[in-house]
C-alpha cells in the first residue's frame, strides 16, 4: 500500500498545510532546522508542523509597538488523557511557569495544562523538563487526535468510572503519532521512560485487513498526511456529561452488566464547535448515536472512524475538514456504511441511555474506598497568586506536602484524590491561608458554571476579549438579575473571544462569542446539562448594551417561565420570536432600590431598518449611532 491514505478529493487542490504535512517527513521540519536558529520566532510552515508537539506561537498585543518586531512567544499545552497529572509532572509545570512563562498555569477545557509566554529559546528545555516528569505534548495540538477525556471524579466503588479513565488512557496510546521526531527534537533522540501501553493496544495498531492501517507507513493509522483536520474523543459513563459528550467528535460510553463488568461501548460521533461568523456552510453541530460495540472490537470501531475521515475529510476546504461536516453531507446511514467497511462486519444497535447531565464534583467528597477528593474551581482555568488570592502556592504547597495526584476536569477545574481522611484539616488549612474556597455553595453560582477561553492579548484568532472580560459581564448580569427579583437563578455562561468554540459557547444557556471589538455574538438556550445546541439570537452586541438587551428577555423569563424551569430550557421552548417581540415592546418598570432602568424610545419601523443596516455596515452598535444622531441634532438647535 501507498504511504498515506487515499482521498477522493482527486479533482481537487489539497491546501497548503497538507503540502506543509507531506514535506515535514514526519513532523520534523522544518521545526527541527530552526529550533537550532538564533531568532525570536519560527516560520509559517514550522508553526504549523509545530502545532503537533503542543505548542502555538503567538505574539502578545498588549506589547505591540508600532515599527517594532512582534512580541513574540510559545503557548505550550500539555496531554493528560483524562485529565491526569501525576504530583511529579505538577511540581515541573509549577515550576516551569515561573522559570520560562508568565507565572501562571492555565488548565484547559480538555484537561491540559497550557503555559504562556515561552519564549522560541526556551521551548526546548521546557518540553524536555516535561517529558522527564511523566509528561508529554505531542499530539496536544495539530490535525492529529488530541487530548481523551474522561469524567476526572475518582469514585473507586463505580467501575464504570475506572474503565473511562482506562480506555481515554489505551485509545490515547493507539492513537498516539508514532514518529520518533519528538523526542529527536525536543530530547536529542533519548526516548522518555513512560508507562508500557497496553499489549492490545500494540496489537490493535498493527492489525489490518480492511484498510484502516497504512502498511510500511512510519504512521500506520495516520499516514503521510496525518487527519484533515484536529480530532476529538471523549469516554464516559451513561448520565455523566461532564465532558460535553456531543461536542466531539468521538464518544464512547462505557455499558457495564449489572455486576458492573465491562461489556462494550455505545458510540457517539460528528460532534464539532467550530465555526466562522459569516460563513454560513460552516456551523456547531452535535454528535449522533452512531452504534455499539463490544469490549473486544472498541479499538478495531475507533481505528474505523478515524480511517473514515482520514480518507474521506475534505483536504481542500479546512473550514469544511472535520468529521461534523462529512457525516452532515453524507447522513449517518451513509457513514455508518463506511465506517462497516472498515470495520469489516456491521455494527450493532446503539443501546439505550439514561438522561445525561452536568456535575461538577467540586467541594469534599468521599471516593468509595475510605479516601476522600477534592474539586477546587478554577476561574477560568487561570492558576495564579494574586494579592491575598495565592491559588498556585496552595497547589504547589499541598502537591509538595501531600503527593496528591491531579485529575484535571472539563470545566476548568482541578480534583487532588486519594487523599487520607486524616490528612483533611491539614489541606484546608492551607486553602484557607491562601484565600482559596473549598466549599462550592460559598461560590457565586453564575461564576461556578462558567468558562472563558484566553483570547486577548495572546491567541492569534481572538477578536476581541474573553477570559479578562468575563468577570466583570457575569457581576453585571447578576446585578440585572437581583435587580429584576431574580436573585435565585443562575445559568450556564460561556465566553470565547473568537467563534472557534474553545470554551464550547454553543453548548450554552447564554453563550458570548466574539464578533468585533468589544462586541459579541450571542447564543441563547442550551441546556444546563450541555445537551442541546444554542442558537444566535443577535449578530453583534456591543459590551455597552449587555444589560438593555439582556434586561427585557431576563423579565419575559421571570414572568412566562413554567415552574423551575431553567433560562435555556425557556429560551429553547417560547422561540426567538416569541422573545424578540416582547423584547421590541418591553418598557422597563418602577426603578428598584437595586439599580436604575434604562431610558427607551420607540423607532418607525423604516427608521430602526435603516439604523440597523447601517450600523452593520459601519460594523459600530446601533445605540452609538443613536447617540451621535441626536448629539448633531441637538448642537445643531
């Protein structure tokens, strides 16, 4: 067989990054050339094979100076199947943050940890340190399989929970690149000590016979050309869905018998956030059921899918390359036919499943051996010390004095288990000391469930702010709400800077995605338990205008919602129209103690037209044009 994977793209040009795949042999160059380099930055072609060993260059926009070279730096990300960091590898990244980044650890929404501000020099003894300390990179970023989640909670008395975090583990080794350019780059040739991977593993990689493996390849399962685009997996367990299961691309879900023996999986895939404002073939799309399998052909289904879209995504297109968008085109039927093919026999009926919802785990508990965890929320995912908040000194301090393993969760949060019950007081302790809330009801409920991507100053895609700006946006939006006598409820909020979904926004009760400057595109009425797709409700709000918009639909909810129904729940039944129409004809009531309403005008329907198409194409928000109208007007008296 040939060295890479077939297309039947052959009418059609691949783009350039393929081009930039194919010349790399393997993932080397033209990384391996210039890291040797005495410069700032690597070149577009190394940036993008560079994305394969973890790591994203970027250049910091707040430091930009006119005639000056960019700011540039590395953002590194760790891959942590499950979201595991062993205390070792902790203390490295810790340590690393300080030495070579800006002092803080981000934990990520698949379970890494990404370090910012490296800098091209340094990359190198970075990397190393974290392979040396049970850690790895590879395959954290790039058209390859990224990081296998898993629930991160420890609970020893469910096996359905051991073998999640045992199958993220094997499907992350067999699909991991086989290519010895990593450590020939980043360890001078010197292959880490690691855990021995699974023998079926091994087996499974090498094992042929309906096209999945490329033979005489130095990559059997990904080729010449590795995927057309990033690939995403998850493994749970049925009702659990903190791993935002119809997001991804690849979803197992552990079946067990009533003894709670392995059986087999259910299998979800064509999941995908991903999208581009203005582009409308381009869209969020959740996962669907696709079948089951059992325990004995789960690596033979995962090596099926990936084949399908290895040799049937688009090439050409990377808009339209991940797998959400070959199922769309060709429908489930016409997939599941494919991915037979590869699999060499059909696929049995996917089994039925419980309701799924959304936990967090966070605050003591106990793990069902006689130890305990412990789920810390992280805002946003930023481990930092600031001022009387010393979040990463009472990590560090509690790592170093207890060797607590980490499991990092999909939200952003870390869980420490394993712990002794005599070791509790002594943990808390030091959480307090460092101003650090263990207790998750002492948490502002808006903020608990809310997620923000890094965007500004560092991320090349961000449109405008996201992971800086949320905090202030979620204190107006519970202003609002207790000024509207809506103190009790909260909601799912995600913020991303860019419509590429890192913070997964379009699983959201209100979701925020940038589309300007200081503006954003929202998304209304997914589910609290992350099972429905939102949908945009505006195109662009300016940061000024959250609460007059937000303000009329927060009392539509207040007044028309059934029961304890949820604001996603609600937004999804009434409609947008329902909610647009009593928003144009809202006048806000009697000022509360709590805060002031805000003045309202009504507009000829001619005239609010006109406002609005001008306002989209001056790309300004439409109130900011009302100001300077009637500024004119008056000076104009």
């Amino acid at each position: 067989m040939v060295n890479t994977a077939p297309t039947p793209l052959t009418n059609r040009k691949p783009s350039k990054v393929e081009g930039i795949k194919e010349n790399s042999n393997f993932l080397r160059e033209p990384v391996a050339t210039e890291i040797l380099q005495d410069t700032t930055h690597f070149s577009e072609d190394a940036v993008q094979i560079l994305k394969f060993h973890g790591s994203y260059q970027q250049d910091n926009r707040d430091n930009r100076a006119k005639g000056q070279e960019k700011d540039y730096q590395m953002m590194l990300r760790t891959k942590n199947p499950g979201g595991l960091v062993p205390p070792q590898l902790y203390l490295a990244l810790d340590k690393l943050a300080d030495e070579y980044g800006n002092h803080t650890l981000r934990a990520t929404t698949r379970q890494g940890f990404q370090i910012h501000g490296i800098l091209k020099k340094n990359l190198k003894s970075t990397i190393a340190t974290i392979v040396q300390n049970l850690g790895s990179t590879l395959g954290a970023c790039g058209d390859i399989n990224r990081n296998v989640m898993a629930p991160a909670v420890p609970f020893k008395n469910r096996p359905e929970y051991q073998y999640a975090w045992e199958y993220a583990q094997n499907i992350a080794d067999l699909l991991s690149p086989q290519t010895g350019a990593y450590y020939e780059i980043w360890l001078d040739g010197e292959k880490a000590i690691s855990a021995e991977e699974h023998p079926d593993v091994k087996a499974a990689r090498e094992k042929n016979g309906t096209g999945t493996v490329i033979h005489d390849s130095v990559e059997p399962i990904y080729g010449t050309h590795y995927m057309p685009r990033k690939f995403k997996i998850c493994v749970t367990v049925p009702g659990d869905n903190s791993v935002d299961l119809y997001s991804q691309d690849l979803t197992l879900v552990v079946i067990t018998n009533k003894k709670g023996e392995l059986q087999g999986f259910d299998v979800f895939a064509g999941g995908g956030l991903g999208r581009t404002h203005n582009k409308e073939e381009t869209f969020a799309r959740l996962a669907d059921p696709i079948c089951y399998v059992t325990k004995d052909d789960v690596y033979n289904i995962v090596k099926a899918i990936v084949a399908t879209q290895r040799d049937y995504g688009d090439r050409t297109d990377r808009r339209h390359a991940r797998l959400k968008y070959l199922i769309n085109d060709w429908g489930v039927d016409k997939f599941r036919a494919k991915v037979e093919e590869y699999f060499g026999k059909a696929v049995e009926p996917f089994k039925e499943l419980p309701k799924f919802k959304y936990q967090d785990f966070l605050g003591w508990n106990e793990q069902g051996d006689g130890k305990l965890f412990l789920g810390i929320s992280i805002d946003n995912g930023r481990v930092k010390d600031d001022g009387t908040f010393q979040l990463k000194t009472a990590l560090r301090s509690i790592v170093e004095q207890f060797n607590l393993p980490i499991r990092l969760t999909p939200n952003q949060n870390l869980i420490f288990y394993d712990i002794l019950p005599e070791d509790k007081e002594a943990i808390q302790e030091i959480l307090d000391k460092c101003g650090v809330i263990a207790d998750p009801t002492q948490i502002a409920a808006l903020t608990r469930y809310a997620m923000a991507c890094p965007a500004l100053p560092t991320c090349g895609l961000a449109i405008t702010e996201s992971e800086r700006a949320i905090p202030g946006i979620l204190a107006r939006i519970r202003a609002l709400l207790d000024k509207l006598g809506l103190q009790k409820d909260h909601f799912v909020v995600r913020m991303t800077g860019c419509p590429n979904g890192c913070a997964r926004p379009y699983m959201a009760e209100l979701g925020f995605v940038g589309s300007a400057p200081e503006s954003y595109q929202v998304w209304l009425g997914g589910s609290p338990d992350q099972t429905r797709l939102a949908q945009p409700i505006i195109e662009k709000l300016h940061d000024n205008d959250i609460e007059s918009f937000l303000e009329p639909i927060f009392v539509f909810f207040k007044k028309s919602r059934k029961g304890k129904e949820s604001f996603g729940d609600f937004c999804d039944r009434t409609g947008f129209d329902a909610i647009r129409e009593f928003s144009a004809t809202y006048t806000p009531g009697t000022p509360t103690s709590s805060g002031k309403s805000r003045h309202r005008v009504s507009l000829r329907d001619d005239v609010y037209l006109q406002l609005k198409e001008t306002a989209e194409k001056q790309d300004r928000p439409m109130t900011e044009l009302v100001h300077e109208a009637l500024d004119k007007y008056f000076q104009s008296l």
